[in-house]
C-alpha cells in the first residue's frame, strides 16, 4: 500500500507529550537556571506559535533568547520521546 502523507502530530489532538513536553522543559529551565513549569502550565501552551510561548514562559528574555529555550525544549522533547516513548 502506498501512502500520500503521514499525520504527524504532538500538540495533544492525536498524541499527548505533554508529560514528555514538561519533563524537557523543567530539564532546560534547571539547567538555565530558570522557573519550572507545571504539567498544567505546558498543556496551556499546547499548539501555540513558538514567540507566544516564549513571550509567555521567557517574559524577561529578548524574544530571540526565549526562542532559542523552546526550540531546546522540542530537542530535548524529541529525545525523551525516542529513548522513552
């Protein structure tokens, strides 16, 4: 059978990380030395623009700063996933 596409999907329609998501998230901000996040807090910003969780969780920090963090956050995600499912 061949396929046209392939439905990839991680902000909690089809598949939750957000346990995975909160866990590299609280990794990244402890080792910036930075607040921890709640579970609560991440499903919030779930399927939000990366500026609008950044501006949300990094307020302080230039944006570009705030970026860098979140897309440090989905590698660290990413990897959580794949070595843990």
């Amino acid at each position: 059978m061949r396929y046209d596409m392939i439905i990839f999907d991680i902000d909690g329609t089809l598949w939750d990380v957000s346990y995975q998501t909160t866990d590299a998230a609280n990794i990244v901000a402890s080792s910036k030395g930075l607040k921890q996040h709640t579970l609560a807090q991440i499903r919030a910003t779930m399927g939000l623009k990366q500026e609008d969780v950044a501006r949300k969780y990094y307020p302080t920090l230039p944006l570009s700063e705030g970026i860098e963090l979140i897309n440090l956050v989905i590698q660290k995600t990413l990897d959580i996933i794949s070595d843990h499912g």
